[in-house]
DNA sequence: TCGCTCTATCTTGTATACCAGTTGATATTC
DNA sequence: GAATATCAACTGGTATACAAGATAGAGCGA
C-alpha cells in the first residue's frame, strides 16, 4: 500500500502531532478522498499518516464531535453522509447569526472592519477575481468579517463551525462562474446598506444573498459529487481507495442524503 | 490519600469509562471542587477516577474544546477562570438564538410543544416549586425547549452548549427565592405571547428575561463563590485538595475573571 | 441452494511504557 | 544574602500492548 497522505519526516515536532492528523484527515473529507457512506478503521489512518493510533484517535473524535464522523462500537468509522436536511439546518442557523451581526454593525457609528471589505468588494470589473476557488474563500472571509465586527468572539467560535460544516457543498457551487460574479454584486449591496445604517435593507439583501447560496448548494447533485471524486482520483495518481465500499443502490439525486451508498462507482454508464 | 472521586468498581461496563470521567470532571467543576485557576496533572484525576490515562484524557481535552479547561505545554492542566466579560458574550448569544426561536415559533399555526410548557408554568401559586436548584433544571427545560420548537437541531445543539456554558454561574443565582418568583412570572408572560403570536411582545420580554439574568449573574461576587467553595468543602467531609494553589493576590470582587488568584482562603478574614 | 453455527480476524476501548520538555528546589557562585 | 547554575522529579504527547466485543465468512446440515 502507497501512502498518499503521510507527513514528510522533517519537521516532525513544528506543530502537535495530533492537530496535524486532524487538518489533513478534514482536507481529506473535503477532497472528496473520503467519501460520505466510507468506513475505515484508525489502524488505516495511522498507516497512511505514519502517526500512531493515540493522536489519530484524538483526531477522529474530535472530527466525530464537529459531525463529520460517526465511530461504530467497536466496529469501525463512517464518514456522515451529505445530508442536505443538516444544510438547511446550518444555512438558517448561519442567517440568525449573521443577520444578528448586521443589526449590532449598523448600531455602531462606524461599524467595525466594514472599510476594509469595501476595498475588496466594492471594485470594478477588471480589479475582480474569476477563479472560482480564490473567490470562494475571500467570501468566507467576507462573510467571518462581518460576525467578527460585533466584537463578539463566542458568537465568532460559531459562525466558524457552521461555515465549515457548509464548506464541503459550498466548495462544489463556487465553480461556476456566474455565482463569483453574484457574490460580488449582492456583497457590495450589502455593504453599502451597512454603512448607510440601513439594517432592515442589509438584513434583507443579506438574507436572499444567504438563501440563493442554499438553493443553489440544494441543487448539487450526484453528478456534481461523482465529479468531484473523479477529481480527486486523479489527483491522486492512484486510483485505489481505503476501503472498497458496496457499491450500487438508491440513485435518486432526489434523496435528502447522500453517500457512497447512492453514488457508485458509474464510470461505465451513459448519462 | 482518599479518593472521593472514585467510581464504584461494580457496573463497569455500562457506559463508556471515557465518558463517565468527562461526566465526573463536569460535575466537580460545576460543584467548585475544581477550582477556576487551579492546576492539576492528567495522573492526579487518573488516580482519582480509577481510571487510565487515555479516557481521562479524551475527557480533558473534550473539556478544553468546550472553554473549561486549558491544558499548558508539558506543564499540567488549568481550570479557566469565570470570565464575565465572556459570560456576556454567550448571554448574547443566547438572546440572539432564543429571540430567533420566538420568531419560528410565533410563525408557527400551533407553536409546537408551547402546551406543554404552559401547563408547567402558568400555574397558580400553590403549585409553584419553591426549591431553587429544582426551578433552575426547570428554568433550563424551559429555554430548551422554546428552541426544540423550531425543529432545527442545530441550533438546538448550540443553545445547549451555550446554557452549559452559563450554567456554572447560573446555578449560584437560584438560591435565592426572588428569582424564583421573577422567574415563573417571565415565563408565563412570554408563554402567553407566544401563543397570542405576538413575536415582537414575546421578543422583548424574552430580551428583559435574559438580561435581567445576566445582570444577576453579573452581581455574583467573590463572596458567593468563597461560599459555593466551603459547601463543596464539607459535602466532601474531607478538607484537602488536589493540590494547593499559591493564595492571596488580588482581591477586588470588581474584578472581570474570578479566579483562585483573586479567591485565596480567606476563612480566617472577618467580612 | 438456503440458512445456521462457529470461529478466526478485525475493530475499538483501555492500560501501560517511553520520551522529551518544564519546573522548581537546591547547590553554587559572587 | 542575592543572583544564578544545576538537576531531579514531574508533566503531557506519543507509541505500544492488551482485552473484549463485532463481524464476515467458511463449514456444515438440511
């Protein structure tokens, strides 16, 4: 067996072994290396990280804490499907906590870091990013910014956590083009309703701005997933996988969730 | 050396050892007999629980990720101060939550589980529980529920960290019998708005509630922790402690974090 | 061919061993 | 006597060992 996510051996003792383990086992999940409906054992995550079962379990449950894994008694982890009932869950608990912040920015005579989003956002065409990934993560930042100007750091701890228990679809919608150019409208709008101290205006723009994101993510199908995997089987450069799931199934990309259960492997069939 | 933290060595197996000692830990840290500031090693509660290293520390560290606990490099473990100003910040977060959950539930035809909380607390005098720490478990139910009744379990599962949070102060504010009475009478109030579905009455009420509570919460001082820590004291019928921190310092109960370093032992002092 | 039983193997949960960094008391120096 | 150097004991981080439950599959019987 190759090891495709072991750590170099240099610079072994630069950060807490387990935190390490823990960062490259959540870029895993969100490369789509570990597939939703996925078992493995920590015996296989010690082996690939080169790291022992100690720090690989604090990992695990740490990641099981966040709801990204379910361990099995004695039987195993699971990577949590993509439950898309979950998402609409955080996307509205993501609205209350940022529509709470717009209501404290525009209380504040200058509202707290919205200058500097103003340089980033409010720009003509040309000044633009494109790429979709470079602006998908300006818009996490845009969106953590507006939460961090409340001064509030409990209701910051949050925001992160909803954010990136989304990140995994949102990442797949920020692809297309024409949502970079959406964001960087409704953004803009935004902002200039905070500065204004218009907070039922902000709230509203804000609220439709946050809700398009969820229909949109509600909209990714398996076909999106199934690319993605593809994606990262090929980044690989080594198609096998930790464990060999059963494939077939429900393949309805009309279920609430999904996981390797309804994804397959349908490489051979016709769209 | 005793061991009243001891676990009996029957049932062993009926829940994982893991857990219990996090169950433990809590319970000591909500009954003061781990002290904000005080220092203590992973062997020490090893010995204490019966326990091994590793589930003491799955404990630990769990406890950490939820602000109780701080763990020092190769250096021991810390319990937190009682920090008001983050204290505020989590009163803030729950009004945000709670005044978001009148919103859901007031838009609701049949605001759900809103008939049973009535029959708990609009309830004439004689049936009124007078026993603070039992209206305190009930107080919690209460918010708890206001918020299952939206049907999101995520915010759910935020609110519930959030009044865990809060709880370790809350406590020391429901021995006192007014609050008691303010207590009923808020609940009704709300209770009776939210069925009227008057959202924006039920919203500022429940704002008046919480704030009345935070400001409580604000007033405990250094001499109700003293006395929170001489009951924990001689419930344990056993004088000595995990270790014994270095007293004196700061004193002012004006104070924002209360600590071990600003508590001291002052039982020989006349107030 | 189906279904049952048994068992070898794999899994996590827990205990223990080892290591390197931290610390605080003590010896030492001036 | 005060400042400093030293070192032994203690700490958490990690690796490994062991135990007991879960599981899949072979074997067997009908």
């Amino acid at each position: 067996m190759s090891a495709p996510l072991r750590f170099p051996a240099e610079r072994r003792h630069t950060l807490a072994l387990a935190e390490r383990v823990y960062a490259e086992l959540k870029r895993a999940l969100f490369a789509f290396e570990l597939l939703p409906g996925e078992r493995f054992s920590e015996n296989t995550i010690a082996e690939r990280t080169g790291a022992s079962r100690t720090p690989v379990r604090e990992a695990l449950t740490r990641l099981a804490r966040e709801g990204f894994l379910t361990v099995q008694n004695r039987s195993g982890w699971r990577v949590n499907d993509l439950d898309f009932s979950i998402f609409d869950q955080l996307y509205e608990v993501r609205t209350i906590v940022e529509l709470a912040s717009i209501d404290r920015l525009t209380a504040q005579t200058e509202p707290a870091g919205i200058a500097e989003l103003i340089t980033l956002w409010q720009v003509n065409e040309a000044e633009r990013l494109t790429d979709g990934p470079a602006v998908f993560v300006q818009d996490e930042q845009f969106h953590s910014r507006l939460v961090a100007g409340t001064g509030n750091a409990e209701l910051q701890r949050i925001h992160t956590s909803v954010t990136e228990r989304i990140r995994i679809v949102r990442q797949l919608d920020f692809t297309e083009s024409y949502r970079v150019e959406a964001t960087y409208n409704e953004h803009a709008a935004i902002l200039t309703a905070i500065v204004q101290h218009r907070a039922s205006e902000a709230k509203r723009l804000m609220q439709t701005h946050i809700e398009l994101s969820r229909q949109s993510v509600r909209k990714i199908s398996l076909h999106r997933l199934y690319e993605a995997r593809q994606q990262a089987r090929d980044d690989a450069h080594q198609p096998e996988r930790l464990s060999e799931p059963a494939t077939g199934g429900i393949r309805s990309p009309l279920t609430e969730t999904l996981s390797e259960k309804n994804l397959g492997d349908r490489s051979h069939e016709s769209s």
